[in-house]
C-alpha cells in the first residue's frame, strides 16, 4: 500500500467538517468534481468505502480510521512545530481558540492584548460558538482550545483549568427581586418577566436541567442567541435572566444590574473550563495561553467572587 496522498485526506476532512461535497469544494476553492476524484482515487487506493454519500454525508467506520490517522497526524506536525518555535522563544506560532460570547467582555479586556503584546509573533484565531458547537470545533481538531460555560463531561476532553462560576439571575436594580437576600427559588422567578438565551449554550442547558429537576418549567418573554441582548433586556428595566456574575461585572458595580443567588444546586455548582483534545498534544504557543488566562482571566484566574467570599466566612 503508498502512504495516502495529503491533499485527499485534507478533502475528506473538510468533507466531514461542512457536511457535504458541493460546501467543503467550496469552502476549499477547488472543483467539486475534482475533490470527488480524489476519495474516489482514496477509496479505490484502499479498498474501501469512507464515506455514505447522500444529503448529508457521513463516515463509514473506514473513513473513521483514517479521519483519524489524518487529524492525529496533524497535531503530531504542529506540536514538532511548536516545540521548534519554543526554541526560538515563541517567535512564530498560532493559537486557535472557540469560546462563547459571555467570555469575550473578559478575554479581550486586557489578557489578549497583554498576551499578543508579550508574544507579538504569534498569531490568535479566536472562534465564536455556543457550548455544543465549541466541544465539537475541538474533538474535530477545528481549535487547540475551547472556553467553556457549564460543559458535560467529555471522555475526549481535558480540563486544564477548572472554576466555580453559580449561574445567577440578574436583575434590574430597584427589581423587587434585588431586595431578596435569601436564595430565590426556580419558582419565585416565574412570576417575574424572564429573557433565555438559545439552547445551543451551557448557560441554557443548566436551566434545563434545574427546570427539569423541580419539575417546572418558564415561559421567557424574550428568546435570544446574544449574551449582549440578556444584557440589555435587564438594563432596560424589561426583565429578568441567568447569568454568572462575572458577565455583567461592569454593570453590577455601575449599579444598574444586581446578581442574585439562586436555590438550585445545578445553577451553584456550574463550572467554567478551558478544555482541549484529550489525545492530542498542546503546542508551547497554547501552553503559553493557557498559563496567561490564568493568571489574567476573571472566569480562570478564581473562582466567583461569591464563591471566594464564603470561604473566606466563619
């Protein structure tokens, strides 16, 4: 058997990636007639079917194998690579990052441009996407890294940072809901105008689940895929949603927004995490990032801030 020619993998992968023949040709700048020789070459090469070809293509357990050989392969190149640029002190390199959008207020605050200032040979692809999509954009090979809010857990997943961060509910100040200071049940919140944001994030799932768990469910007002747009909801006096505190720092100290604390243990417990492909090695250059977020990244540098100040109590 030849070794497998390179451009026929990066096809089969980007067939996988768009989902269809006719978007990875595209997406590729090539022909889709001539990309489809080229399995089809692949195919007969090995002797074996990769791909079930019909609206939406899918991978035979063959075209698994060597989907994997390719993506494996890869990530072997671009670690040699990345322990070369470490050698010449992280001159050259590249980052490729996914995260939600209620980590971008944090991330580009200061940390990326302290990080970009420090290494300024190094480039940074930062991806937006919701929860499920960002745990798929890093076990494909998509992004070195993934931020994450509230995720499963992930067999081909690794934590390397690992936070408390409640999901709270946020209200207006001046809310009759602000002048509770116990927790507030899943119940109470019901009576009171409500925004959600789309269930592809994890701030969304873990509603699901607490609604789930106490056998309740919401009627939101306002359905929305923009953490700006939950923002703005409350700030504008319309309702009420869920958010980590940390989201809404700004406001909560403008005084336009307070966080309150809610009873259920899903919503206490929820976790944010920096995660990678559990059996790929990381580059130096992400090496490096991750070390930065943590020391200069509000959601990896501690836990919550409510969290830390009930440790610290009698």
């Amino acid at each position: 058997m030849t070794l497998f020619k390179p451009r026929a993998l990066e096809y089969l992968d980007a067939v996988v990636c768009h989902g269809s023949l006719r978007r990875a040709a595209a997406r590729l700048g090539v022909n889709p007639s001539a990309l489809s020789r080229q399995l089809r070459a692949l195919e007969e090469e090995l002797d074996a079917p990769l791909l079930v070809r019909g609206s939406r293509v899918a991978l035979t357990p063959a075209g698994e194998l060597i989907l994997r050989h390719y993506r494996d392969q890869r990530a072997a190149e671009r670690a040699t690579l990345s322990r070369l640029q470490a050698l010449q002190n992280l001159e050259r390199g590249e980052v490729r990052i996914a995260v939600g959008e209620g980590f971008i207020a944090d991330l580009i605050s200061a940390p990326l441009q302290n990080f970009l200032a420090t290494y300024p040979g190094l480039e940074i692809e930062v991806r937006m996407a919701g929860l499920t999509e960002a745990m798929q954009l890093v076990r494909e090979d998509a992004v070195d890294l993934a931020l994450l809010y509230a995720p499963p857990d992930d067999p081909q997943l690794v934590s390397h940072i690992d936070r408390r961060q409640p999901l709270d509910l946020i209200v207006p100040a001046g809310h009759a809901l602000a002048r509770v200071s116990a927790p507030l049940s899943l119940a109470a919140i019901a009576d009171h105008p409500l925004a959600l944001i789309d269930s592809h994030t994890g701030m969304r799932q873990l509603v699901d689940m607490a609604l789930y768990e106490t056998h309740l469910s919401y009627r939101p007002r306002m359905k929305t895929n923009s953490v700006s747009v939950l923002k703005n909801f409350v700030r504008s006096g319309l309702g009420v949603t869920f958010m980590p505190e940390l989201s809404v720092l700004e406001e909560i100290h403008e005084g336009s927004i307070v966080a309150r604390e809610v009873d259920a243990s899903v919503l206490r417990h929820a976790r944010a995490r920096i995660v990678s492909q559990a059996e790929r090695p990381l580059t130096v250059a992400a090496q490096a990032f991750i070390r930065h977020l943590r020391r200069s990244m509000r959601f990896f540098s501690a836990d919550a801030p409510r969290v830390l100040d009930a440790q610290v109590l009698p």
